[in-house]
C-alpha cells in the first residue's frame, strides 16, 4: 500500500497506456469529424466517446463555469429527447454514461455492449446539434453545479489552495480560473450564456469521435457516416488563441492558511512547456525528470535526501501537466515530518535541484524507468478506455495520432544530457511559484 | 425517437451469452488452496489478486490500526532487501503491487510481465511471508500513518462516517476507523505490528484470484510458491453484532459551507432469502445514480445536491442500509425531509412495473462492463469467493435478478425499510434542523 497522502493530480507516466498493440485506426468525415477507433475484442464491449475542442479556457471574461454548466445541461434534452431521457436510455440498455470538463475540453461517453454502439451514435450526434432547454430544468441544475463546487471546492482547503496557486501561476491566461467557475459568476450563469456557447463550439468539425472495444473500424466510420455526417460544421471555430503569459519577472512565494489543515505541506510549481505536435522531446525529458526526482517514493532522488537521510520529509512527488493545449505547470509536492515546518522545506528542495544537477543522472535509475515504461505499454492493453481517454486529452490538446503512438518511444529515447538541460531550463526562479499551507500558527500544534 | 425505444428491447438476448462465455474455472493446489481464474493469453502478462478475511477488523481496541500500519509496511523490505533495495528490486521487475488494508480485509493486488514471474514471485513471497519491519522503516510509516489520521480528524465526510459507525456500532470494532486513532497509533511498536502480522495472513482466510497467460501448472505453481509457508490459523474473529444507534439526528459541529449527512438503520444479510429483492429495490430508491427516487427528487427536481445515494452496507459480520448526501447549510434540512418521505413512500408503495423493468434491465445488462480488464476480472474473482458466493455465481447473477418480482420489493421494503428508525449524522452548521448537537468521541 502506497500511502498517498494527498490527492493531487500527478500526471505519472507510469500510468500512461502504450498503443502498440491495440489497433489504431482513424479518419475524418466531409463535416470535419476526426474520427478513432481503437480495438479490442477480448469482451463484447465499447467505449464511444466525443471530444470536443473546447473547455474552461475558452470561455468568455466574466463567465467562468459555463463550459461545465453546459456539460450538465446537455443530459437535459433536445427536440425528440426528454430531459434526464439520454441517460435513461443507456440505463435501460444496460449502460454507463457520463461526462466530464476540464480546461481545453469537454467529453461525453458512454460504456455499453459493442452491440448499442450505433443507438449511443444516434444520441450522441442529436445532442451534438439539437440542445432544446426550458428555465424549468437549467434553474435546479445551476443549483446542482453550485452544491458540487461546494462539496468539491469551498469545503475543502487544499481544493481552495490549488485554486489560489493558479491565480498566481497564471496572470493572463485563463487557466487561472477554475473549471467549476468562480462562485460569484457561476451564480449569475444563464440559459442564454449557455446556448451562446453551445452554438459556436459544439459542431462536428470541433469534435472528436473516440470509439474503442469490440468493433470494426471500417463498421464504424459507415456508422458515423449516417448519424454524425449530416450534422453541419460551424463557421466560427477558429485557431484556439488564448491570452498568453507575460515574462515573468519575479519568483513568487504564497502562504495559504486555514484552521482545518492538520497536514500542512509545500508545492513549488514552475511555468513548464507542454506536449507540442511533432516536438516531444522537452515535455518527455521532463516527464522523466519528475520520475527520477521524486517520482517513485524512496527510490527517488528527493526522496531518498529528504525523506530517508534528512528524515525532514515524510514524503515527496513530482508531475508535469505535459497534455495541455498552452503551456502549464511542473509541480513538486514536500510533506514535512513532524517537527519540521513548510517554509523549512523550500532550501532543503532547492539545494536538492541543485545536487541533482551537479551529480549528474543516475544510469541504473534512468534505465528502471524505462524499464517501466516498456511495461506500462503492456499493462496499458488491459484498459480500453483508459487508451481512449489519452488519445481524447491528446487530441484535445493539439497533438496528433502519429503523437500519441510516438510518445512512448519519445520518452524511451531521452537521455542523461537531455534531462539535466531540461531541468536547467525549467527550474529558473522567476518562473516559480512556492506555496505553503498551514494552519494559522497561533492554533497550529 | 420510435427508433430507439425499438431497439432497446433487444437487450436480453444479448446479457447471457457474453457472460457465459467468462469461464471461471477452479483450482486446487498440492498445497491446498482453491483459486478461481481465467486464462487470458492476449497479454504477456498476469493479475494476482489475494484477499485475507479480518485484517484490521482483528486489531485489540487498544492496538486499532495496527493492522493497517503493518499492511503498509510490507513493501518496505523483506528478507536480504532494505525498504530501498525492495523498491528498487520492484522497479526492475515492473511490477506493480498494491497492498491494502480495508474495514475487514487486506488485499494485495498485483500485475507484472509473465518474463519476470519467477523473480517477482520470490520478492511477493519475502514480503508477505518475511518483512523486516525494521526501525527506520517503522518510523517512517507510523508517522505518514499518523499524519493520515490527522488529516480525516478534520476531514468533514471522514468525520460522519467515524463519528456514525461509533454510534452504530458502538462495542463492535466496526465502530472503530480501521487506521486507528491519533492516540492508538501513537502507542504501537514494532512489536504490535509483528502480532498484526500473525493474526492476519493464514490459510484458512486467503482468498485468491487470477487472469492472466499460465497454465494451470503454473498458476498452481505460482500460488503454493507464495503461501505454502502461511501459518494454518490466525487472530480470532469478533462475533456478528447489530445496528445500536436509536433513532435520531445529532449534529457534529463543523466549519463549512455545506453539510454532510449519513443516515442508515439495520439492514440485511447477503444470505437472507430476500437479499436480491432489497438489491433491486434500492437500485430504484437511491442505488443507481440518474434515474433513482433519490437523485430525481433531491438533484434533479429540486437542486438542493450534486450528490445523494443509499446502499446495502452488508459486511460480514454486521449490516446496514444506509446513504449519504451533502447540501448548503441552509438547505439540508430540506435534503432530508425529502430522504424521508422517499423512505417512507417505498415502504408503503413499493415500485412500479416500469421502475421494476428499467431496473432490472439496467442491472443485468451493465453487470458484463464490470468485467473490464484482466486486473478488474481478477478482483471480481477474489471478492466473489469472499462474498461466499458460488462459483457459477457470475453466470448465474443475472437471473437472480430477473426473478425479482413487484411483490417481492414491496415484501422486502415494507420489512426493511423503516423511516421512523433512521439514525442521521449531520457535520456542518445546517440551519433549521431538530436535533441533538453532540461532540465527537
């Protein structure tokens, strides 16, 4: 049993599928739909999935949540569905449904017998164009998006401190807003600022079809043919221009307090590149980096330092968010021992950077990972929809196919000198933000 | 939509055979031990799947998360290997282990490439059957382990469910958080952790499943290899209980903007004749998501949640059938007034026909998506034996359900479900509720 002693989201690429065996195809309709298929014929069932190219970071000034309103609002009918309809109909089918929202996009996907794959297709492609809303059914759903940012966010700190480190990792891009939306402009979220949304981002040709399971690729494309061919692409998808950051000109350092946190902890993040098209090997470089440095518990460079020598640290992790459609963040997460405070965690952490780069990589440490890697591309043949969802955040976040198949033999290749040049890059003061959270001191014990 | 409610009729045809086609078969081993497996040679690879029955549910009240503390050590050195030299020796192999302790099990879950069975066979053995816990490792965990405990003392969704199973169970050790408390955790030694070790891994609790690419020579080879050195018999088990906690509602007092509330009263054994009808009976109250009473009335209806659901709590030796829900402080009490009319109205009314076909469609159909994956397959394997379940069990489960009439739900609510009984545990500041605000024990 790891002890994870935090949820926090850790992009570790040990959990990343390969894609060498399952069998990839693809192909784009007249409409613009991308369309990929991948397949597994071990049990009688499918994934379908659409992806479209859209999500926090697109949404308007002033109307932050409106992309994960919208994704609430599209189970609430069309012109031949009732509302709660779509879902009740994967239920009677035997199905699973749902959808999720993040900052560059919005996905829907249902897990049903291979053999209810054209139905899902039917509802999928009605939805794509036919949204028919009433006040009657958005008011309570405003209401239930409100109730889930406060179970997920307001009432819990380390929820709130993830949201107060984007503001200050980001100073112009919206990636500083949360997903959920700020409170005060969820609140005041309409029917129309939804239909507004919907009608310029949801069209087929901003949207990717991800099927996988027991299927015929070639079955598949007729059958989006059919249902997804006649919907008509938007003319007013353009190139995804956000604001960008700034130079930045100072490191930033933050304290967030609150009364209810008894394990008190420090992230440095740093300004990090992404996964681009056809140019991996930063992003790889990195990702490795986060393995070897604090990836892997004691095993791991800042481990074995803080937690097993120092005995400063009762644990460490490290991520890179290398899937994002702009640049964002690498993180390092120090859980101090007791006795010792967040703050005290900061020179230990840099001095730890420092090491590293002086000492150079270790080789049989180097070659673990990519041992684990290899397995991984194995492990990952046994989780279908877990395939399915990299290519979506991939394509989402404008990679393509071709990128996705190469990443693993990208990271396979990063070397020693690719790595210490990454990080010598990456870990530049002013692209940092270090923050603590505690509990006030006159009541922390 | 003539369409599609055309087609959705067709389902039945299609549930039994792709379930039949999951072919669970049983081994003995020369050692003695039965393991339901499947063999799966489209991968070079293979899931292991154990489970010991009791774990932390063996723990003296005075020694609570002694068992969970040893669980978590185990994969920090064994035999000749330090806590490093074990990490890296996994590392190398690719394998992954997961060990686990939960309210009354420990499991271990395991993948790795079918290249490195042998070695990884060894390291699994010296680590369940050998670990060091040696000093620094001791100190080490105790302290992350104490640092968990720390963080659910202010965890609001952790404190309802503590403070509920303290009330319901208050002489039981299901009444205990099976990580122990702030002052158990801080008393244990290495000593305490050696007798967890005992009372927990036996063979007359080990519970196994795998999928994978052996053959069965192999997977009996394998499976002796790691246990034929288990002792026979460990810890005692605590005698089956009942739900003790009277009807009421107390309040937990704590700073949010919204509250938590957990609800339950006694419920029923999974053997009990009438078990599949309260199966299919919830899944309409509050068990299946979109589409339950619960979640129509409570999120869709009124927006008062983004979440609320019931479920059968059927351990092994206690049972209750309970739910969860979180609202604004200003609208809990609304929450739950609707919880309880709902409550009551399926034990004086029943189901409908309709609500009776949807669910028993919906169950049966996506009961095949569980089996997803190898590793997934193997868990279903494990737990279904310690679920005392038959081994045709998955093949035939569908139609225990389909059997499930109107009058048996309405038999098995009016028995089971009694809303005047409902104990409730509020944490928060919910606003224009009756009841009792307590401190926490």
């Amino acid at each position: 049993m790891r002890f994870a002693l935090l949820v926090i989201f850790i992009f570790s690429f040990l959990k990343l599928p390969a894609w060498a065996l399952g069998e990839v195809s693809t192909h784009t309709l007249e409409n613009g739909l991308e369309i990929v298929v991948i397949e597994d014929h071990r049990a009688p069932i499918v994934t379908h999935m659409v992806w479209y190219r859209v999500g926090a970071a697109d949404e308007p000034p002033g109307k932050s949540g409106i992309a994960h309103y919208l994704e609430h609002l599209l189970f609430k009918g069309t012109d031949t569905l009732a509302p709660g309809e779509f879902s009740e109909i994967v239920d009677a089918n035997g199905g699973m449904d749902n959808a999720f929202t993040s900052y560059d996009y919005t996905g829907y996907f249902q897990r049903v017998a291979a053999d209810r794959l054209e139905l899902m297709m039917e509802m999928e492609a009605d939805r794509m164009q036919n949204l028919r809303l009433t006040e009657e059914v958005v008011r309570p759903e405003l209401d239930v998006v409100l109730e889930e940012r406060n179970q997920r966010t307001d009432s819990n700190p380390s929820a709130l401190f993830g949201e107060h480190r984007r503001t200050l990792m980001f100073t112009n891009h919206p990636y500083r807003n949360p997903v959920v939306g700020w409170r005060h402009e969820i609140e005041n979220l309409t029917m129309q600022d939804a239909l507004d949304f919907y009608k310029k981002f949801y069209a087929p040709n901003n949207a990717i079809l991800i099927v996988a399971g027991d299927v015929d690729p070639q079955e598949v494309f007729a059958l989006a043919e059919k249902h997804y061919g006649p919907n008509q692409p938007s003319d007013q998808i353009a190139e995804r221009m956000r604001p960008q950051e700034p130079p930045k000109r100072a490191p930033v350092v933050t304290t967030f307090e609150d009364p209810q946190v008894r394990q008190p902890y420090m992230i440095r993040e740093y300004f990090a590149p992404q996964r681009k098209a056809g140019d991996q090997k930063e992003a790889a470089a990195l990702t490795v980096f986060a393995e070897l440095f604090a990836g892997s518990g004691v095993t791991s460079f800042l481990g074995e330092r803080l937690v097993l020598e120092e005995k400063s640290a009762l644990n460490v992790s490290a991520w890179h968010g290398s899937l994002s459609y702009d640049p964002n963040t690498f993180g390092i997460w120090v859980l101090p021992a007791p006795g010792f405070e967040p703050e005290e965690m900061q020179d230990r952490l840099d001095e730890a950077l420092k090491a590293f780069l002086d000492e150079g990589v270790d080789a049989d440490h180097l070659e673990r990972i990519k041992g684990s890697i290899r397995a991984s591309e194995i492990f990952a043949l046994d989780d279908q929809s877990g395939i399915a969802r990299r290519y979506g955040m991939a394509l989402t976040s404008g990679l393509t196919v071709q990128d996705v198949k190469a990443w693993p033999e990208v990271l396979n290749s990063v070397t020693a000198e690719d790595i210490i040049a990454a990080v010598t890059r990456l870990i530049d003061p002013k692209n940092s933000v270090t923050s603590f959270l505690r509990a006030p001191k006159e009541i922390a014990q | 939509m003539k369409q599609i409610t055309a087609v959705f009729v067709a389902i039945f045809c299609w549930v039994a055979p792709a379930l039949a086609a999951i072919e669970i078969k049983e081994l003995k081993t020369p050692g003695g031990f039965t393991v339901w497996y499947i063999p799966e040679p489209a991968i070079p690879m293979i899931s292991l799947e154990i489970g010991f029955r009791g774990g932390p549910l063996l723990d003296p009240d005075d020694k609570a998360g002694a068992a969970y503390l040893m669980t978590g050590l185990l994969e920090e050195g064994a035999g000749e290997y330090d806590s490093v030299a074990f990490a890296k020796r996994v590392e190398e192999l690719s394998a992954s282990f997961d060990f686990d302790a939960t309210t009354e099990a420990i499991t271990i879950s395991t993948q790795f490439l079918k290249a490195n069975t042998d070695e990884v066979v060894e390291l699994l053995r010296l680590s369940l059957n050998e670990p060091n816990f040696d000093d620094v490792a001791f100190a080490r965990v105790k302290a992350q382990v104490q640092s968990i405990v720390a963080r659910r003392a202010t965890d609001q969704g952790d404190i309802a469910s503590d403070y509920f199973n303290s009330v319901a169970y208050a002489n039981h050790a299901y009444g205990r958080p099976f990580q122990g408390t702030e002052q158990t955790i801080a008393n244990l030694t290495q000593d305490d952790v050696r007798d967890a070790h005992k009372r927990s891994f036996a063979k007359d609790r080990i519970y196994i499943g795998a999928v994978g690419d052996f053959t069965e020579a192999e997977l009996s080879d394998i499976v002796d290899k790691l246990f034929s050195a288990l002792p026979e018999t460990g810890g005692d088990f605590p005698d089956t209980t009942e739900f003790a906690a009277a009807s009421t509602t107390h309040i937990v007092e704590f700073d949010s903007p919204q509250s938590i509330a957990v609800w339950g009263h006694e419920g029923i054994k999974q053997d009990d004749p009438d078990f599949f009808p309260a199966f299919v009976m919830n899944r309409i109250l509050g068990g299946g998501g979109f589409g339950s009473r619960l979640t129509e009335e409570v999120r869709v209806k009124r927006g008062l949640t983004y979440g609320v659901s019931s479920y059968l709590a059927s351990r092994d030796l206690a049972q209750f059938y309970g739910g969860q829900v979180a609202s604004s402080n200003d609208r809990i009490a609304d929450a739950i007034d609707v919880i309880r009319s709902e409550w009551k109205r399926m034990a004086e009314g029943g189901v409908t026909d309709e609500e009776l076909e949807d669910a028993i469609r919906n169950m049966t159909g996506s009961y095949v998506l569980r089996f997803d994956g190898n590793a997934q397959i193997a868990s279903i394997l494990r737990y279904s034996q310690m679920d005392n379940f038959p081994i045709d069990y998955p093949a035939n489960r569908n139609s225990f359900i389909e059997a499930v009439t109107k009058e048996d739900i309405a038999r098995v609510a009016k028995r089971l479900l009694r809303e005047e009984d409902l104990f409730f545990v509020v944490v928060g500041n919910p606003e224009g509720l009756e009841a009792e605000v307590v401190t926490r024990n």
